[in-house]
C-alpha cells in the first residue's frame, strides 16, 4: 500500500514558514523517490543514493530549523533539539537495512516518522516564532 506524500497531502504539514515548509517538501520528495525505487525493484545501490541525499537534507534541516529556534529564543529549544537525534536514530534504521544488503526499507515507517515530528514537535515551535515575529 503506497502512502506517497503529494502536493495535496502536504498542504496538512505546511507549517507557514517558507524555508521550513520548502525543506519539509524536499525531504517528503526523497521519501517518494525512494519509495519508487523499492517499488520499482531498483537496485541497492540506487535507493542508498537516495537513502544518503534524504540523511544529508535531513541533517542540514535539523541545523536550520535550530537556528529559526535560537533566533527567537523559544524556550524549549534544547528540548526539541534533543528530539532530532532520537528521530534521527529512528530513520536511520531503514539505512541499516541497506548497509546489510537488505532489499527492503519501510518507507511507511520513515513518511510516518516525519509527519509526526511535524505534526507535533514543530508545531509547538511554530506559534511561538510566529508570535515573537508577529507574524500571527
């Protein structure tokens, strides 16, 4: 069963902060992507290319979306911070599977893991920036 994010569906993650939502966006796309490879019977090689481009964007989100935190001086930022390593970990379990040689990843795990640290983490940093920019 394909749970592929599109353009619709994301419109329930959009967070209203334009770097945010657009680096949300590319990381949902990779997930696609790799869910089309396994799909599709691509070889190892080619879904770890993408396993390592989502670990990268990943990495330099988590980085950006700290320093939005910081500028604002949200004060659960050491909190959320301490999140991204655990979600991290949590993902980085599918690219263990490849490293083993294991033709299977659980996309589902890896989209549902995302959503929800939108759904949840993020959005209770979102009011706050937007408040302390008045945007809101």
């Amino acid at each position: 069963m394909t749970m592929a994010m599109t353009r619709d569906s994301f419109k329930h993650y959009i967070l209203g902060i334009p770097e945010m939502d657009d680096q949300h966006w590319e990381l949902f796309e990779i997930l696609n992507s790799i869910e089309y490879a396994v799909q599709s019977g691509a070889s190892i090689e080619n879904i770890r290319v993408y396993l390592d481009d989502f670990f990268n964007k990943l990495s330099e989100h988590c980085a950006d979306e700290e320093k939005l935190m910081q500028s604002c001086n949200y004060p659960y930022y050491e909190h959320h911070k301490a999140t991204h390593p655990e979600s991290s970990m949590q993902l980085m379990k599918q690219k263990d599977l490849i490293d083993d040689h294991l033709p299977y990843v659980d996309y589902n795990t890896m989209l549902i893991l995302l959503r929800d640290h939108i759904d949840h983490a993020d959005q209770q940093y979102v009011t706050f920036y937007k408040k302390y920019h008045n945007l809101i």
